[in-house]
C-alpha cells in the first residue's frame, strides 16, 4: 500500500507539472523521482485525498488491464483514467500552472512557451519534408535581406530603413500576440534584460545597414553570419551547461581563418564604387562587428531572465527597443528624408518589416516548439550560401577564387559549430 501510494503521489506531482513520466518500478525510484517535482500547498490537499481514494484499490490496479469492467447490474465500467487523479481544475488552469507545457498538437491557437523549455523538452520527432521545406526558405529568405538592404538605400537611407523595419516588425507581433490573447507586457522580471538584447539588436542593425554602404552584399552576406562561432564562445564562458565541444572549437577555428583570408581578398580587391581597399575592409569589419552583436544578443537571451520569457516577449522587446534606438539615430544623423522613393524601395522595406523581421522569426519560432533545434540549426549554414548567390546574381557582386576559398572556410566552420552532438542526432 505504502509503495503505490508513493507511486501515485509521483505520478500526480509531475501531470501537475506538466511533465511527461515513466512509470516508477519501487517506493526509492518513486522519493528519488518526488524531490524534482515541485505542487504549490493549494493542490497538496485535493491531491492526497484523489490518491488516498485511489489506493484502496490496489489489488484492482494490479490486475491484467483491460479495456472496459462489466459491472454486476450489466453496466460498462471504462477503467480509471489518470486524469481522475488532478484536482477539479479547468483545462485553462492546468496550462497555467505547468508554464513549460508544449503548444498542443492540432489546436486552433499555438500555446506559447518559455524559451528555456525548447532545449528541455522530451523527444522531437525527425525533420519530415515540411520542416525542411520550410527551413530551407527561411535560410533563403534571410539571405535575400542583403540585397533588399542594399537596393532602397538610394532612396532610403540606412538609419531610417532600420528604424522602420523594426517598427513595422513590432506591430506585426503585436497584432499577432493580441489576437491570440498572448499578453507582451508581464511583471516577469525580464524588463531590464530585454532593454539590453534590445540595444544589442539595434547595434547589429547599425553595422548591417551602415556595412552595406562600403562593401558588397556578397561579402557582408559572409561576415554577418560568423554570429554562431561568437555565440557558442559566449555561451561557452557566460552560460551554465553551454560548454563547447571539440568539433565547436574546430569550427571555431576554421571560421576564422575563412574570415583571414576573407579579409586577405578585401586588400587586394578593393570594393566596388570605392577606390581605396580600406573603404571596403571597413564594411567588412563591420559585417564580423555586427555578428559579434547578434551573437552578444542571443548569449544575453539565454543567459538571462529572457530564457524563461515567451518567444513573442522576446521578439517584442528586441523590435520595440531597437525601432526606438535606430529612429533616433536616424534623427541625431539627419537621416530622415526620403530621396526618389520607388516601388522597389517601398516593396523592400515592406519585405525587411513583413517577411523578415516578423512572419520568417515567428515561423522559426514555430519550427523550434514541434523539431530539435540541434537539428534545424544545422540547415541555418544555407543563409550565407543564398546571401552570396543572390549578391551575384542579382546585384552583380565580383567574387574571386580567394573570396570563394574564404566562404567555404567559414561554412564548414558555421557547419561544425551547429552540428548536434551523437546523442541528438538520434
């Protein structure tokens, strides 16, 4: 009696938990098991009494199970359900009180959850060609942000095309949160680090906005996309459990020597439209400064409050703090006036607002709450690769075989820091 007793107890803290279990085998897995599972005082009392109840058909639960109980007036008895173990408590009230539960498969609303909870969740199911399908023109559509930078800057200018991105992007996600009754606002305590990962968002878009005026889309395409490298370094000293594995310091490496012989090319191929090389290596410098600021964003996004905030929260802060930051750039610099404004620069600033800053990141948020992020991230390499091709193709960039050599350096390198460990591949 004592055994299952504590067995039932187990099991009931962990559905109040929202977590997945295993049936305990004795009484010491069922205390080992009880220490991680955590119910506030108000269910303690409604649970003894279900489990109490529940227990004194012990010999009953041992039994064979089977599908349904004749009883003796001829009526069917379908067995126990363990939900009969919850306290009385509205579908609704369990999500709120398991806040690292996950969206619900086929329902009409996504359920949103911590940021911390996509790591920790229980076995995801293989990429199947949707997720593929999807991840792969994502990659596509983030690689064509460069050219759609580059082709409005003649009649936008850089710091007032950054401010607006971010601030069409923000009421996207906005209009998103509030149809779906996701609150953005929250007494959570992520308030001061979401002004950081906000102004670190902003200085990003400082280096990719102002880079692209001195160097090409190609090149800017490359350096921007270091950010994986700087971000498993950052992890590796700032978060608990990031630390880098071989492979990752390998990848490291061979990114950098991409970004040396990258760098190497720029001395001697000077940018297009500029007559001295410094001209473009300072573009170029700031495409690496800029993945050095995205990857400061995510390190300061899961090392901080942040990890535990929704992914719409986050998106939010970042948005709204930086639309600020670079409007009032675009002020302090005067760059604030339109010049010959075109149907191109009109549909490019409505693609760097619509399709990227909000409909490509909450897609991406999508894919992470239902595959591996081990596994998606390793797609992620293929941005870089349509960032170039569409430089080439569509604007025209000059690229030689040093530059081309530098590209599949820093590739692999981006490859070998998002590969998933033996253990997640599976």
């Amino acid at each position: 009696m004592g055994t299952c007793l504590n067995v039932r107890m187990y099991q009931t803290r962990a559905i109040l938990a929202g977590r997945r279990i295993a049936h305990p085998r004795s009484r010491d897995d069922a205390r080992r098991a009880c220490r991680s599972v955590k119910i506030g005082a108000s269910g303690a009392a409604a649970t003894r009494a279900r489990v109490a109840r529940y227990a004194r058909d012990e010999s009953a639960e041992r039994a064979p199970p089977t599908n349904r109980t004749t009883l003796s007036d001829g009526q069917v008895r379908r067995p126990a359900n363990r939900a009969n173990l919850l306290p009385d408590l509205s579908r609704a009230e369990l999500v709120r009180r398991a806040p690292g539960r996950l969206p619900v498969r086929g329902s009409r609303r996504l359920r949103e959850r911590p940021m911390s909870a996509v790591a920790g969740a229980p076995a995801r199911p293989s990429l199947d060609l949707r997720a593929i399908g999807v991840m792969v023109l994502l990659c596509a559509i983030w690689g064509f942000q460069q050219v759609a930078i580059k082709s409005a800057t003649h009649a936008i200018p850089p710091m007032l095309q950054a401010g607006l991105r971010s601030a069409i992007a923000a009421l996207g996600v906005w209009a998103w949160a509030s149809a779906r009754g996701t609150p953005l606002f929250r007494a959570d305590g992520t308030f001061a680090a979401g002004i950081v990962a906000g102004i670190l968002f902003a200085g990003e878009f400082v280096c990719l906005f102002f880079g692209l005026t001195l160097t090409s889309a190609a090149r800017m395409a490359i350096f921007l996309y270091t950010a994986p490298c700087f971000t498993a370094l950052g992890l590796h000293l700032f978060a608990p459990g990031e630390k880098m594995r071989r492979p990752q310091w390998a990848g490291v490496a061979i990114a950098f020597a991409g970004i040396a012989v990258a760098f190497a090319d720029g001395f001697a191929r000077p940018a297009a439209g500029h007559a001295s090389a410094l001209v473009g290596l300072a573009g170029d410098a700031l495409g690496v400064l800029g993945g050095v600021m995205w990857a400061a964003t995510t390190v300061v996004v899961r090392s901080t409050s942040l990890a535990h905030a929704r992914a719409s929260q986050t998106l939010f802060y970042q948005l709204t703090v930086s639309s600020a930051v670079l409007l009032g750039l675009a002020v302090v610099t005067r760059q604030t006036a339109f010049a010959n404004v075109t149907p191109l620069a009109v549909a490019s600033l409505a693609y760097q607002g619509v399709i990227v800053a909000f409909a490509s990141y909450l897609a991406w948020y999508w894919l992470l709450t239902r595959y591996s992020a081990a596994r998606l991230s390793v797609f992620t390499f293929l941005a870089p690769l349509f960032g170039v091709s569409f430089g080439v193709l569509l604007l025209g960039d000059a690229i030689g075989p040093r530059f081309v050599a530098a590209a599949a350096l820093v590739l692999a390198g981006i490859a070998l820091v998002n590969a998933p460990p033996r253990g997640a591949r599976k």
